[in-house]
C-alpha cells in the first residue's frame, strides 16, 4: 500500500461486462478522510467502480483493498461502507426521525460475553432505545433537520428529503461513504446549497467521501481530489486547481471548464502553431511533433483593430457576444475556426479584433495516440458530425442516457426534455482500430493520402491526412503506401462524442 494513511486501494481493477471493458485497470489510492470525486461523462464507467467499492459488483480481476485488507469478495453489508443514491428511496409513509432509525432498528451489535464454562463467546444484541435515540438525533444535527425530525417525508423538499437520505447513510457510522450523484435529481439552486452543505457535513464527519458526479462545476467545488474518467479509464488524478490549470489532454481540458481546444504542431523551439499562427510558448516539446493546445477563454485577450489589421498578427472576428453577468463572452472567428474569450470589456459585434495569447497561458499536451481525437467537431443539422472536411454518421443518443432522436432530428431526454444539436460543439473520439482505409477517393466519409507508415510489430500504424488537415491513425495488417490516395470510413456506433458545455445550452420549446 502507498501509505499508511490509504483507507482504500483499487489495484489494477477491471470489469467487464459481456465482451464490454467498463472499468479498465483501474488504480487509486484514497487516503483516510478525503473527498475523492469520480468524475466523468455518462457510460464511463463512474457507478460501476462504485457499486465494487460498495461490493454490489465484484471486480473481473483486480484487488480492493480496505485499510490494506483484500475486500474484493466481501459482501456489501460486512463492509464499512454506506451508499447515498440519487433516488433516495426513503420510506413515505414513516416519518423523518424513523427513516434514519430504521436501519439501526434492525441492526445486530456483536458484544463479547463469558459463558458458563468461562469461556469468552460473541453474541448479538439490538440497540437500545435510548442508542438510537442519540445516534439519530446525532445524524439529525449534521445534516441540521433536528427541528423536523417528526415530519412525513412527503413534507419535505427535494433537498431535505436528500438529507434525510444522507443521515440515514451516517447513523450507520461508516468508515466511507459513497455518493453517486446524489443532487442530480435537485434544481440548480437547491443543489448549489447541498453542494457546500455537503463539504461543510464532510469536514464535520471526518470521513472519507467518495462522490460520483459528470458535473464539473461540482467536483471542483467540493472535492479534494478528482479523478477524471472517460471510457473506463482514469485520465486523470489530481487536485481541482491542478486539473483545471494543468489537464494532461484535451478531453480533461474540455471537461474541466470550457476551453480552446486546437490540434496544433511544434514549429520551433517554444514555438507552436495552431489557428494557422505560430505563438511562444514555455512547453518544451520535439519540433514538429504534433500536439494538442488549450487556451482558457479568459487567458485569450482580445484589442479592437481600429485601423489596419497589422502583419503577423492574429485576427478574427466577433460572431457572437453573450453577457454572463462579470464578463462578455465571445465568439471570435479565425478562418473556420472557434475561438471562445471572455472580458470585461464590450466590444461590437461583427468587429474585427486582434487575439493575444501570454505564452505561459498556452497548455501544451502530448497528442493522444491511443485514439484519433478531434476537438474541433461539431454536429451539422442533419446530426452528423463534422470534422473539418469529413463528415460522419453518429449516434447522438450517446450525448444523453435514456434519449431519442424524433422525427424533426430533434434530441429528447428520458423527461421529454427537447434540444436541438444543430451546430453543437463537440470533441469527437475514434478508437485506432476503428477507422477503415478504402482504396481511391470517394469511397468513405473523407477523401485523404497516405502520409506515413509505421510497422509496429505486428501491424502497421498509418497516419492519413485530409485535405483539410486532419490527421487520422489508423492501426491496420494491411500495408499503405505514402502518397496513396484515400478515402477513410467509419461506423457510427464507433465514434464516442463529448459535449462541450452541459446539454441544457441545446434545449427548445
Ligand atoms: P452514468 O453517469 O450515466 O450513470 P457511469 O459513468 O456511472 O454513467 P456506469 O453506470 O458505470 O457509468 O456504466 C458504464 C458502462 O457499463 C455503461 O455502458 C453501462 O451500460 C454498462 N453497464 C453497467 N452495468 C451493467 C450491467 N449490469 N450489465 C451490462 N452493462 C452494464
């Protein structure tokens, strides 16, 4: 174990379901009283690594270990565990003060007692009336509903009846307790409140917290350490500050606050180029290698160009401005590309300004080669995606569980919640494996060339390129020439798609 202090340790933990990999080698340490939050898109694999530290599910292979002790195949009830869910099945027709004893109620204590022939014996008794009693009028006050402790449950709002859940979780005294998205079925302003009530409850109990949510705003608020999740696999681990100043690729970077996000090329020594313009910048990395970028909106300074525009500097214009209370918000085009700023400024629509960007505010990260990954998608009317000059077929239920798409294209949430993606930005995610190479042009969803050839051993790594300059890797046992002329092609059903900004930006009447 890594130290002594771990409470839990996930090592080397996978699940699977069927042929589905949904939690893939997963290793975490957690240390006694922190707030961890798992966080991460819909399908990634967050409750599923819950339930197995619960012990609802058992790990395909791996260990979890509780205070360096191999818990992987004890029951849920034998942990020192307890679960806050989303839907908090209280019971209605008992009151405040009995839901939170009712567990207690059933509960058997082991005490140790000398037996006849003087022999110690471990036998089994109920709480007291007056044991409950303190432990629920205990649980009451930190969750600070002491005064209603004799109101129906059907009384209550949302949020109370949701504390009414989390004291029923802590009479129990666990050692950790899990919480899978336990405010999501609240309004905003209510969950807002439970958010810092919650992290006040947290530093009073003294307990480990382990939290589920695909809200980032949340899980920069309230935890200690976040580890970012996405197809089954920790991104990665670290504490809000860090994550969101320092994301170590573009789809931390994009859940994690909005953000720029640009494949772009080291062109020099601390000189990389994306927007077509090259920028300083402090991260040291090979020339030409390729690179992903992420520029904050409120890292991107914006000055009218009164006049003319001058040589070498980099441009756009003002396409959509949208006041957030503090700041503006604007959407600059440069060419055909996005760039999002915030100031405080007011500037005109449809102006021309000039963009700067502090070299130290431009995060560098190391292209992802494990998948192609597009940071610069949307989805078109017709709800395909678009990737410069490739267009796909996608499955834009994904974006939203329990959804469908109706006659008009429209997207409809499982409440019958409306959204329109026309033009919603996305990052697109293809698997290495899973983009085809046709022979000759117009044979796919983008025309491309063969660029280069990797032979890895057992297959061959081939980088094709469209017209408009988008890379696409390709892991293939057929051979490739440079310079072949392509067309690439891909299933929809495997192209993962990450929302940037939350869903509730599409919806319509
Ligand atoms: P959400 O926020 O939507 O709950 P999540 O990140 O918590 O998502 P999980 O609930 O862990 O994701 O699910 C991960 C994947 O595992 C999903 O594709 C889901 O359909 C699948 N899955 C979960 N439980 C089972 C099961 N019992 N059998 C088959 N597949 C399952």
């Amino acid at each position: 174990m890594a130290n002594e202090n771990c409470i839990i340790s996930l090592q080397g933990v996978n699940k699977t379901f069927g042929n589905n990999t949904v939690v893939d080698d997963f290793n975490l340490d957690i240390t006694k009283g922190e707030f961890v939050t798992f966080l991460g898109p819909s399908g990634c694999g967050k409750t599923t690594t819950l339930r197995m530290i619960a012990g609802f599910e058992t790990p395909t292979s791996g260990q979890i270990l509780l205070n360096g002790e191999d818990i992987t195949k004890i029951p849920p009830h034998k942990r020192p565990i307890n679960t806050v869910f989303q839907r908090y099945a209280l019971f209605p027709h008992l009151d405040v003060y009995d839901n939170v004893a009712f567990g207690l109620k059933l509960k058997k204590i082991p005490y140790e007692k000398t037996n006849r022939k003087g022999e110690t014996v471990t036998k089994y008794r109920h709480y007291t009336r007056a044991e409950i009693d303190e432990k629920v009028m205990r649980a009451l006050k930190i969750i600070d509903l002491e005064d209603l402790e004799n109101r129906d449950i059907s009384t209550l709002s949302g949020g109370q009846q949701q504390r009414v859940a989390i004291a029923r979780a802590i009479v129990n005294e666990p050692e950790i307790l899990l919480l899978d998205e336990p405010l999501g079925a609240l309004d905003l302003k209510m969950r807002k409140e439970m958010q810092l009530e919650l992290k006040d409850m947290h530093k009073k109990i003294g307990i480990t917290f382990i939290y589920v949510t695909h809200d980032q705003e949340e899980a920069l608020t309230m935890s200690d350490t976040i580890v970012v999740m996405n197809n089954g696999c920790i991104q990665q681990i670290g504490k809000p500050l860090d994550i969101y100043n320092e994301p170590v690729n573009a789809f931390v970077a994009n859940f994690i606050g909005e953000s720029n996000i640009y494949n772009a090329t080291m062109v020099g020594k601390l000189k990389v180029k994306f927007l077509n313009h090259v920028f300083d910048c402090v991260d040291d990395f090979p020339l030409n290698e390729k690179v992903e970028v992420v520029v904050r909106p409120e890292d991107v300074n914006l000055t009218p160009i009164k006049s003319h525009a001058k040589d070498g500097d980099l441009n756009g214009k003002i396409v959509d401005k949208i006041f957030k209370g503090i700041h503006y918000e604007y959407l600059v085009m440069v060419g055909k590309s996005e760039v999002v700023a915030q100031s405080t400024k007011d500037y005109e629509l449809d102006s021309q300004v000039r963009i700067d960007i502090e070299p130290d505010l431009i995060q560098i990260m190391k292209k992802n080669t494990t998948a192609n990954v597009f940071p610069e998608a949307y989805i078109d009317k017709n709800n395909r995606l678009v990737i410069s000059d490739a267009i796909f077929d996608i499955d834009v239920t994904q974006l939203l569980k329990g959804s469908h798409v109706d006659d008009l294209l429209y997207l409809i949430g499982p409440d019958g919640k409306k959204y329109d993606l026309d033009d919603a930005d996305v990052i697109a995610t293809i698997g290495l494996n899973d983009v085809e190479i046709v022979d000759g042009f117009d044979n796919g969803n983008a025309n491309a060339e063969v660029i280069d050839t990797i032979y890895k051993g057992d297959h061959y790594s081939v980088l094709v390129r469209t017209k408009e300059e988008e890379d696409f890797i390709i892991d293939t046992i057929d051979t490739w020439n440079p310079g072949d002329l392509v067309s690439v092609k891909v299933a929809s059903e495997k192209i993962k798609l990450t929302l940037k900004g939350d869903i509730s930006k599409y919806e319509v009447d």
